[in-house]
C-alpha cells in the first residue's frame, strides 16, 4: 500500500507540475482578458514631443489564440500596432507601423522576442536582429510591458543611453473605442 501512495503521489508531482502554465501564457491570459476595450494612458517617463498633450489610447482589438494586437493611438495618429505573438512559451512584440492609407511605414515590424518565458505579469523583449539591421541605433533597444489587475505599462529603454520611455495605461477605466487604426477594417 505503501509503495502505491508513493507511486500515486510521485506521479501527481511529476505530472502535475507538467499541468502548469508558463509565463507566457500566463501573461497572454491576463492579456486577453481586456480584448475589445480601450484604456487611456499617459507618459510617466521620458520625453517625447510626438505625445506631449495628445490623448493616449490603447484598443486591446484583435486576440485570438497565438496573437495579439493593440494600437496605440496618439491623438489622431493610427499609425501604431503593438503585436504580440505567443509561440513555443516566447512571445514577440513587433511594432506595425502604417500611413494613413494603409501602407506599411518605412520603419515598421521592429522588436523582438522574449529570451525565457517570464512571468503572467512582466515580458522583456530585447532588440531581434531585424530590428538591428533596420535601426541600428536601436540595437541595444529592450522593450518590456507589465500588466497587474489595476495597470498596462509600455517601456523602452535604450541601454547604453539615457533613453526611456514609459506609457502607462489604467486598466479600471475603460473609454471610447476608437475607430479602426490605419491599415485595418471595422
């Protein structure tokens, strides 16, 4: 009987933490829970004209089982997505840029990949080598987003530089949906 109890419960440790979810899904879920609501935000680091005295909104718009697609709307500038792609316990930020008519910017589908899974509330993702061959100066880029129950952060920081940037967004008080960003369809 002994031998069975271990059994069964050498089995359950085994197993069960086999059942756990890693920090990417993790995060991907708690992520997924704001699809379809818009959130306002504000700079709490750095300076940047480009957002000085525009409204902040993130649209938590598209979710569906490996991606995620945020735009970022800067006053009436619909020029930025943030895309979110969970593959093999990694997730990949990548910034969609577009004109006004829909074609994609110059500089856009910059980011990078998380090098570990992370955790339900906090992914780094340093700079991939698409992004240094696009933007060299922008090679020691990392970028992280955090989300608890009450807030979403957006950062940047260039290491080797006093760059940062830091928007963040309250999740407790959901706001107008914009309409749809650049390059996308209602």
């Amino acid at each position: 009987m002994k031998k069975i109890l271990f059994s069964l419960l050498l089995s359950v440790a085994i197993y069960g933490n086999a059942q756990q979810k890693m920090g990417a899904e993790l995060f991907f879920e708690n992520l997924k829970k704001h699809c379809g609501n818009s959130f306002e935000g504000q700079v709490t680091a750095g300076n940047n004209d480009t957002f000085q005295d525009k409204k902040l909104v993130m649209h938590v718009r598209n979710c569906n089982e490996n991606t995620i697609r945020i735009p970022f709307f800067v006053g009436d500038d619909k020029s930025r997505t943030w895309v979110l792609t969970l593959e093999n316990n990694r997730i990949t930020l990548k910034h969609d840029h577009r004109h006004q008519d829909g074609s994609p910017d110059k500089v856009t589908q910059y980011g990078g990949t998380t090098t570990n899974s992370g955790t339900g509330t906090l992914q780094f993702f340093p700079a991939d080598q698409e992004t240094c061959d696009a933007i060299p100066a922008a090679a020691t880029n990392v970028w992280w987003i955090t989300i608890t129950d009450t807030l979403f952060t957006y950062n940047l920081r260039r290491i080797g530089s006093d760059r940062l940037f830091t928007v963040q967004f309250d999740l407790t008080k959901t706001v107008a949906t914009p309409t749809a960003p650049w390059g996308w369809n209602d």
